[in-house]
C-alpha cells in the first residue's frame, strides 16, 4: 500500500520537476515511444471504429468502397431494432452474463487451487498428471465436438448452461498461467506460515492468492473474453432459444440472402461493451503493482 | 511405452463400449421400415395433451415460419409445433445434424442441399415417408411432379417444399440509358456484350456492368451454368469419373476470366472476396448493373427501408453456353427438403404436419420468394405474394413471370459421389485460375486429375 | 516422521488438484480418448454409435499422400514459426512501453487489447481494404516508395499467407501483452533499485532483472502461443477459406472439413492426432530446454 502511492507520486512529480538535461531526455524518450505506440494501438481500433460505423449505417452503405467512415444518415434505430425489435437481445445478453460470470468464478478457484498443488507441494505424480493436463490443450476441438455431445447427452447437461458452464471450468489454461506464477513465489514466505502452524489451505487463501492478483485479473479478462465469444460450444450444445448466448443471436442476422452487417455490428458493438467494462475495471491491477517490498528474491 | 498406449486404447474403448450400451435405446432408421406404429397421440383423442413437434428449418421466422407455426397451431390444437431455426452455413447444419441424434429435439427437419439430404438419408437420419403417402393415398407425382423426389433405394425420405429460381436481375433503368431489351433467350456472349455495355465509370463510383453471386464463389455458380449443355449429374461421367472434360466446364472460366480479368466489367474475384463485397448492396445500390444470384434477392427488393432505391429490376434467364443448348433452367428447381428425423418419436404427428406444410401450409413463405413445388398453388397468386403491394414500381412483372419457368421441366441431379471434396477441388483450382496464376486449361486438367483420384479413393 | 510427513503432502497436493483432475478425467479427457479410438476407424458420425469400421493403421498411413494434409501442415509449421516469436517480441515490448514512460497509458492498453475482442469479420474486412492490391493503402504506400510491382496479397497464392500471419501478429499481441503486464506487476520493484544502485542502465536492468523475472512467463506464452498457433482457424476461415488454392489452407480448418462436410471423422481424428503429437513434442522440447532459461 505504501509502496503504491510512492509510486503515484513519483510519478506525477516527474514532468513537473525542472527540466534539467537528464529528465528532458527522458521526456523525448517518452514522448517518442508514445507515438510509436499510439500508432500501432490506432491501427487496432480500425476494426472496431468499422464496426461503429457500419452499426449505424443502412445496409445498403455497408460495403461503399472506399470506406465511409461517417455513415451517410446515422441510423439509431439500428440499435433500438436489436435491443426492443422481435429478436431483441436481452434475453442473450442475460444468459451471456450467467453463463460466463459463472464460468469465470469456477475457473479462477479451479485453477488456482490445482496451480497451487502443481507448484507449491511436491508429491509423486505432480508432474505427470500437469503434463497430461497441459496435453488436453492440444487436441483440437474439432475432433473432440462429437465425443463431447455424445458424453453431454449422456450426462443429461445437453441442451442446458451446464454443458457450458462445467467444461468451462477446467482449463488447463489457466492452471498453468496461475503455476507459472506460483513457481516464482519464494519458498521463505510459505515456509515462514508452516512455522507458525499454518496448513496448505491457508497459505495458499491468505499468502498466494493475495499475491497473484496481477495474475489473476489477467485470466479473468481473459477467460471471460473467450468464454463471452465462445461460438462453436453454444452452437451445438443449446437448442432453446430461451438459453442462448450472444453469439448465436448474432447469427440472427444471417440469412441466405447475405448477412445484414448493420444490425450485426449493432449487436457486435453492443456485446464487446461488458468486456471493455470489465478491461476497465479491472486495469487499476496492471497499475497499481501489489507486489510489495513484502516479497524479496 | 507400448503397455501404456495398449492401456489408454482399452480404456477408450471400455468408455465407449459404456456409451454405446447407454445410448442403445435410441430409435433406429431401420425399425419397421417406417410403417406408421401407432401412436397415443393419433385421432386427437387427448387433446388436454398435445403433441409437441420440433419443426427445423433455416429461414429466419420473421420471413415466414412464424406465420406457418401460427396458422399450424391455431388449426391444430392436438399437435402444437415449435420452429427452431438454424442458420444454413457449416457450422449451423452441424448443429442440425448432432440434434438429429439426440432424442426429443428434432421431429421435422428441412435440408437445403441436394448432396447433404443425400448423406442423412444414406446415413438413416430420415424416415421413409412410403407408408405414410400409400396410407394417406398422398399422389406425390401429381402433387410435386414427375422429377420431384429423388428416391433411394426405392424409398421416398423428403418432399420438396418450394422451387428455388435461379436468374440474373437487370436494372432496368440503366438497360433502358444503353437502350438494350430485356433478354430472353441469350448466351453467354450476349451478356458479355451487355455487361460491357452496361459499365461505366472508374475507381469509386465505378458501376459494374455484371456480378455473379452474393459472395464470390466458383462451384455454386460453375454448377448452374454448365447444368444447361450437359443437363443432370454434370460432374460425372457414366463410367463413375469426373466429367471436367466436358468443354462447359472450361468455358464457364473462360466467360468469368473474361468478366473480370480482360473487359473488366465484373468485381475481380480475389478482390470482392478480400473486401466482402456483397452482391445484393452492388445490385441495389445501382453499382451493378446485372446480378446473378435469383431467389435470395427478391426479398431485398421489396425492402425500400434497408435498401431504398428507384429503379425497376428486371429479370433474364441465366445464360446459355451454346444458342442450342438443351435445358433452360439452369439453377432452377427443387429445394427446400421437408423430411422426417428417424429418432423421432412423433412420426404420425409429424408427418400430419409436414403433408400440410408442403402443400398449403407454406404460403406464409412465398412472400420471401419461395415458390411452392405445390403444383396446385395458383401461379397468380404466387407471383402477386411475391411481388408484393406495390409490383409495377420495383419489379418489371412480365419478366419476372417468365424467369420463374413455372413451366419447364427443371434439371435434377441424382448423383453426389464425393460432392463436397470435388466443391473443394473446383474452388481452388477455380479460385487460382480466376487470379491469373493458372490458365483455364490447367485448371479444368487439374481438376479433373484431382477429382478422378477422389472419386477412386472413395470408391 | 519423515514418512509421514511426505504422505501428508502428497495427500493435500491431490486434494488440490482433485476438483480440477475429476472435471478434467471426465469432461476432457474422456472425449479425448474417445477421440483417439475413432481415429483407426472410418466414422461418420451422423450414423450415431453405430456405424463405426475399423481401419487399423489406414486413417494414419493415407494422410501422407493426402495433399490437402501436407499442404495445411506445411502452412502451420510456417505459421507457428513465424507468428510465434514475432507475437512474443511484440507484444513483450509492448506491455514494457506502457509499464514505464508513455503518456496515455489507459487508453493505449485498452486499445491494443481491442482486436482481441473486435468482431472477427469487422477484422477480417478492415484488413481486406488494407490488402486490396490495387486500390488498398498498403500498395499505395509501396508504390510511393518506388515498389512498381508491390504484392497482391490475399489475391496470391505466393502472399496470402504471410498477409494471414502479418494480421494474426498484429491481432494477437493485446491478449500476450495482458499476461507480460500481469508477469511486469509481479517483479518486486526492490531489485530494480537494487541494480540502479550497482549502476546498471536501462539496458541492464532489461536483460539482468526483467527478462530473467519474466521468463517464467515468457515460457507460459511460448507454449500456448504455439499451441494456439499450431489451432489457428478463425482467421483462416473468415479470410480466406484456405484459398487461393491450398495456399493459407491449415489443419484444424481441414480437419473440421473432413469431419464435418465430408464426414470422415476417423480420419479427421487421425489427423488431429498427428497434429497433437507434433504440439506434444515441440512442448516436450520447450520442457526440457526450460532448465536452461527459466527462472523459478
């Protein structure tokens, strides 16, 4: 904590010190690599900046080549047609939240406590069992679909937020990000808690967890990226309208005439908000370092 | 290492032994061939407990399904039907298809390609539809036509509900500047020589005199055009080999690499591709002159909110290779698959309902284009639900009449040996002619070669 | 004493691991090995459990002369080369750029993370116009440089690939840069004052303290990048469906063809597993090379 706001106030004295020869130096430094970043990070919002554009537009000035960034006549009705029109997307936007929120929770607990057994005690066939772990990773899906129906159908989950919400738990994804992290976590701190009687389980709740907040955010924006983009598993796992997720009421907006691009990218736009919400929220860790003169190497 | 591996494949196979013991109770294809077991649904002496049918179709309900569930529902109080809807892409008929195999989900399911009805009949996913029609004394042949139904094994599994038209839309505001008639009967040459009329300007507002497609493609397109010299199967020869030989198939590259590469009046294809360019907005926004793409366009015409425009579309025939080719179709004819899932178990129900949907019950369709295959639908009436409120506006109604070709005998393939892995072997080769690295000789030479070897492989 | 107390550990580690063990047995690795048994089978799946054939070897051996695989392989092997080492420099320098000295800091990091979460198609055409060989802006610039004969990009057989790689690049560094940014946070802040005190430089402390603390992170994204890398797919099928040709053709793209539209699962299956033992080696190798450059 007090480390932290050191820091903030180093910083903002910076540039308001007097610019002696070193510090102007590092202004030009900093300034430079401003503009390299701030060019490359406005190429990736092109994508995005289309996707506005288009959201608001006509369907029939989607495609005007050159692009027109500016739509001819904004079309705000776009957005009132796929939040209140026949296909509206709240009940999406609801199961979205369920599903992923409840996806993110299991996997942030499941990781980390399957990252702390791989990392922090040594037992015969740790290292096994996380290579056969890792090995899951690399089968591709596409391959895996129809065994998974099959055992879904069998299990009784089929057509249910479970048969999203429970696979999506185990990733081995995450219990290697978290190990990684635990690996680096000297050995003195827990040891330190096992004098004082502390067990595995508190170590790993009060010690490590603490600690790997930066890490731990990083999976939960990520995995709720992912598990809020998820096509494929939805696709064949849900039939219900009632139980679909935003995804596939994006594809409300195809059909065999073509893809009405417009209202897609209105429903686009509208389903990346929660994760750039959730960026946001969650950015203040990638600032404000945690890690403390607490932990030393 | 050999004793581990051993171990995981028994493992494996022990799971599944597990999971095909479980799932045995499923229904299968072959039980009873189909004949109509009674059901406690029949005779609606329950109506406090109706039947629930699980109808899949591809169209999006606002275009006409929710309106055939209604009217179904509200007739029918004893068997009440749920559209579920899936989008007719890869993945989405994969969706379609895993359903099939669970119980319960689907009852009624429509396929909208000939090779894919073929590969879930073959595979026992429909249920033979013969006792049903004797027992109903259901005329297919008077009802669909002569050529409507494709049997196998001399069984019947679907009944075709529309005929998907195949024709190229003009503008005809821009055919009456370049004072060129409406074409009735014209070849390949003669639209080439009315897309170059056709085309003006340079860069961005540059009007395209032609476009094939919606999105590029080069067998959908490939396939309509050569079905006119050589009629049904054109892929094939009859000694079971590729028939790329065939000058048509040549000749349709050479027509598109004209289009594109040498008059320049047709998008280049790698570049519409890359862009996404999309036919339908080329078309209606008057940078395309002509369109080749048929029923999927109709819908949009009328749409004056998301794609307003003034002008009347007109529409012609697609092109002929030869003045004497024989067929006149092209793309034209039978779609829309109406079958019943073999796991069902509300086949009596189902069929109840897919005998009234494929002949009175999908007129809420035809509005979005879909032409009954009923031939007791009134062609008037089809034509004036089509067209809409206002038809002398938009559409040049007497060609539209013609180009329906309610009248002619349509082309029906029976053969789809390796269909999807030759659809693979012409777009790449199609696609790598089209962008000039190969010429149309050698690329009707590779995909013959590649084709044959399929074809053997998969014998 | 000893014993004993190794019994324990070894104990509360599978009490650890257990929930994440019996979620994956079941849910994943069942499927797996499902998956494995289908290979030396002919299967197509809409025939439901019944329909199976046993091949033996057959799925394994046909691939080889199959060019459609080796055609996709050999694009994968190139991609991951590639991509991989390229996304990590990246994106490594990247999440330092905005650890330390840039103005703006939010909004750029927020903004590098936006292709990853854009809509894919809104990628895929926004870098379609920039492709466009004769009207696109990337050809433009090379023209003003004096290029007359500039790439066609997506529009050839010889380009279409890296044009594929250079945007998946591009797309990926904001998901590695928030895993650096989180491995940044956990570098104790004492060791960079420490070397500051010995006298070390910018440059020093780069590759004295950060790179070293980092590698355990480092190595994490060097196995998933290649594992994701060698499942490329989204880009693929969105840009280019593998064309011209089979030129940007890989093999989870093939493979999803085979299983699905040719429906071939047995020999999709056995695809995949020759595509898992590949990632398995190339992870294995990393495995073992780790000694020599992860810190732990």
């Amino acid at each position: 904590m007090e480390a932290r706001v050191q820091t903030s106030k180093r910083e903002r004295i910076k540039p308001k010190e007097a610019m002696s020869p070193r510090s102007m130096q590092d202004f030009v430094w900093k300034l430079i690599l401003t503009v390299i970043l701030l060019a490359f990070a406005i190429s990736m919002v092109l994508p995005f900046l289309w996707m506005i554009s288009t959201s608001l537009k006509k369907p029939i000035e989607v495609f005007a080549y050159p692009i027109q960034w500016i739509p001819h006549t904004f079309q705000w009705d776009n957005y009132k047609e796929v939040w209140s029109g026949p296909r509206s997307f709240w009940i999406y936007y609801w199961n979205s939240i369920k599903v992923t929120g409840l996806t993110v929770i299991g996997t942030v607990m499941v990781s980390s406590a399957a990252a702390y057994g791989f990392s922090r005690i040594r037992f015969k066939g740790r290292d096994t069992v996380f290579m056969i772990f890792l090995a899951t990773m690399m089968v591709p899906d596409q391959v895996t679909l129809i065994p998974r129906f099959i055992l879904f159908n069998y299990l009784g989950i089929y057509n249910t937020h479970l048969s999203l919400i429970i696979p999506g738990i185990f990733t081995a994804f995450g219990t290697f990000l978290m190990r990684q992290f635990y690996m680096t976590v000297p050995n003195e701190l827990s040891e330190a808690a096992r004098m004082e009687g502390a067990n595995h389980f508190r170590i790993w709740l009060k010690i490590l967890v603490p600690l790997s907040k930066p890490t731990l955010v990083s999976l939960v924006i990520l995995s709720f990226t992912w598990n809020w983009n998820e096509f494929v598993n939805p696709l064949v796992f849900l039939n219900k309208k009632e139980l679909f997720t935003v995804p596939l009421g994006l594809t409300n907006f195809i059909d065999e005439a073509g893809t009405e691009y417009s209202l897609m990218m209105t429903a686009a736009v509208s389903s990346i908000l929660p994760v750039i919400v959730l960026f946001l929220a969650c950015q203040r860790w990638f600032i404000e370092g945690v890690v403390s003169s607490g932990v030393k190497g | 290492m050999n004793y581990k591996a051993m171990s995981w494949v028994l493992t494996g196979s022990l799971l599944m032994a597990m999971l095909t013991g479980c799932s045995g109770g499923q229904p299968q294809a072959d039980k009873g061939k189909g004949a109509p077991a009674a059901s406690p649904a029949e005779g609606g002496n329950k109506p406090q407990e109706p039947v629930t049918i699980n109808f899949w179709g591809a169209i999006p309900e606002e275009s006409g399904p929710a309106k055939v569930v209604e009217n179904w529902n509200k007739a029918n109080p004893d068997i009440k039907v749920n559209y579920k809807r899936f989008v007719n892409d890869e993945a989405g008929n994969t969706k379609l298809e895993t359903a099939l195999l669970a119980n319960g989900e689907v009852d009624v399911f429509i396929s909208y390609r000939a090779d894919k009805v073929m590969k879930r009949i073959d595979s026992g996913m429909a249920e033979p539809l013969d006792a049903y029609i004797q027992k109903d004394n259901f005329n297919v042949e008077e009802n669909f036509g002569k050529q409507s139904i494709v049997k196998v094994k001399n069984q019947t599994y679907y009944i075709p509900a529309i005929i998907l038209n195949d024709f190229v839309t003009l503008n005809k505001k821009y055919l009456d500047d370049a004072k060129l008639p409406i074409p009735k009967d014209w070849t390949w040459e003669d639209y080439k020589d009315y897309a170059q009329k056709l085309s003006k300007g340079e860069g961005a507002n540059k009007i395209w005199g032609s476009m094939v497609g919606n999105v590029p493609k080069v067998y959908e397109w490939m396939d309509k055009a050569v079905k006119m010299p050589i009629g049904p199967d054109a892929f094939y020869t009859s000694d079971g080999k590729s028939n790329f030989e065939h000058p048509a198939f040549k000749k349709y590259l050479d027509d598109q690499i004209d289009l594109q590469n040498k008059l320049k009046v047709q998008p280049n294809f790698a570049e519409a591709k890359a862009t996404k360019m999309d036919g339908n907005q080329m078309f209606l926004s008057g940078k395309a002159a002509m369109f080749w793409q048929g029923t999927a366009v109709l819908r949009n015409i009328k749409n004056l909110k998301d794609y307003p425009h003034d002008f009347v579309t007109a529409f012609a025939p697609v092109p002929k290779q030869n003045k004497d080719d024989k067929y006149v179709t092209a793309g034209t004819g039978y779609l829309d698959f109406v079958s019943i899932n073999s796991r069902s178990k509300v086949k009596d129900a189902a069929w109840k309902f897919v005998k009234w949907y494929v002949t009175e019950g999908n007129e809420p369709m035809i509005q979005g284009g879909r032409v009954p295959a009923w031939k007791k639908a009134d062609p008037d009436k089809v034509v004036s639900l089509i067209l809409g409120d206002n038809p002398e506006k938009l559409f040049d109604v007497p060609s539209f009449k013609s180009a329906l070709m309610l009248d002619k005998e349509f082309i029906v393939d029976t053969k789809f040996n390796s269909s999807p892995e030759i659809q693979k072997i012409v777009e790449e080769e199609g696609e790598r002619a089209f962008i000039g690295e190969q010429s149309s000789e050698q690329a009707v030479k590779n995909m013959k070669k590649r084709a044959d070897e399929v074809l053997a492989k998969n014998k | 004493m000893k014993l004993k107390h190794q019994q324990a550990e070894t104990l509360s580690g599978w009490l650890f691991i257990l929930p994440s063990v019996v979620g994956f047995s079941i849910l994943t690795i069942l499927p797996i090995l499902f998956s494995m048994v289908i290979s030396f089978t002919e299967w197509n799946f809409l025939k439901g459990l019944s329909g199976f054939r046993f091949v033996g070897l057959g799925n394994f051996l046909k691939m080889w002369s199959d060019r459609w695989f080796t055609d996709s392989l050999k694009n994968n092997v190139l991609f991951t080369a590639v991509t991989v080492p390229f996304t990590m420099v990246l994106s490594l320098l990247t999440a330092i750029g905005l650890n330390r000295g840039v103005f703006f800091k939010n909004p750029i990091r927020l903004m590098i993370f936006m292709p990853y979460i854009s809509s894919i198609v809104a990628i895929s055409i926004v870098w379609g116009v920039l492709y466009n060989p004769s009207q696109g802006p990337i050809n433009g610039f090379l023209h003003g440089i004096g290029i007359s004969d500039p790439p066609k990009w997506l529009a050839s057989s010889t380009w279409a690939l890296p044009s594929i790689i250079i945007m998946s690049i591009w797309a990926n560094i904001g998901y590695n840069m928030i895993i650096y940014l989180a491995g940044l946070q956990n570098i104790p802040k004492d060791l960079y004052e420490a070397a500051k005190i010995d006298g070390a430089g910018p440059a020093a402390c780069f590759f004295n303290v950060t790179l070293p603390m980092l590698s355990p992170t480092s190595f994490f994204v060097l196995i998933t990048s290649i594992i994701h890398s060698f499942q490329v797919f989204g880009a693929v099928f969105i840009m280019t469906q593998g064309g011209p040709g089979s030129s940007t053709s890989v093999l989870t793209y093939y493979i999803y063809q085979v299983g699905f539209s040719f429906y071939d699962m047995g020999y999709a299956s056995a695809m995949a597993w020759i595509l898992f033992l590949i990632i398995l080696s190339v992870t294995l190798l990393q495995w073992q090379g780790q000694k020599k450059w992860v810190n732990y």
